[in-house]
C-alpha cells in the first residue's frame, strides 16, 4: 500500500528532519540544507502517482527572464525533477513524480535526494540574480 510505503521512509527519516502527516495521502517533510536552511517538501499520494513538491523560492523581484532562463537550463540537465513555477503564486517549485507502481523507499530517496541536490545548487544563484536589489541594501 503506498501509505504504507511513504509511512516506512518517514520513520528512517534521520532525527533533524520534521515530518507530518497532514490529511489522508498528503506529507509536509522538512530536511536540513546548507545554502537553505531547511527545504520543505510535500508529497502527495494520487491515483496513478506520488507527487513530491518542494517550494524552493518566492517569485522573484527581478530579473525574471534570467532566472527563469537558469531554471530551464536546469531542466534540460535534470534527470527525475524539474523547476515549475505555482500558478496561483509565482513561487518556483522543484518537481518530482514516482508512477505508484514503481513506489519504494528507495525511489523515494532517490526523488528527495534529486530535490534537495537541486535545491542546494540553485538556491544562492537564484537569489544573486533575482534579489540582488534587496541583497545589495
């Protein structure tokens, strides 16, 4: 059962990472990261797939066609996740699907590792070119 699959990895989580269970089929896990200090990820168990998600940064305030650019380049490199941008928000997310049958612990790891890599190697440059006016005050 994927419940009980998502319920496995959840507990071998190590000590520092936050979980919870926020309704049926629905996960908010938060794992510490280096350039941000914790990446949250939701992971969403759906008919034919688990969705994991991960609001990597607000909408930027500027620069929007560089970032955006970095983004896609991004995914033309990744393999297993990709930058999205919310619809309702413009927040950039990181993106990763398991089809429910092919759904394991390590499948799970693999997706979040995919995640929280990326995460780690995008963060510090989307706040360069997108935020520069409010890092530069």
């Amino acid at each position: 059962m994927l419940t009980d699959v998502i319920e496995q990895w959840i507990e071998a989580l190590p000590d520092e990472a936050t979980s919870e269970r926020v309704r049926d089929g629905f996960w908010y896990v938060r794992l510490p990261g280096v350039a941000r200090k914790w990446i949250g990820i939701e992971i969403e168990a759906g008919e034919r797939s688990v969705k994991l998600t991960s609001h990597v940064i607000i909408e930027p305030d500027s620069n929007h066609a560089d970032v955006y650019t970095l983004l896609l380049r991004h995914n033309h490199q990744a393999s297993g996740v990709a930058f999205s941008i919310d619809g309702k928000e413009g927040v950039i997310c990181l993106v990763s699907r398991i089809s429910n049958e092919h759904l394991t612990e390590g499948a799970l790891d693999e997706a979040v590792g995919s995640i929280v890599q990326k995460t780690e190697e995008i963060f510090r440059s989307i706040l360069a070119i997108g935020f520069a006016s409010r890092i530069n005050r």
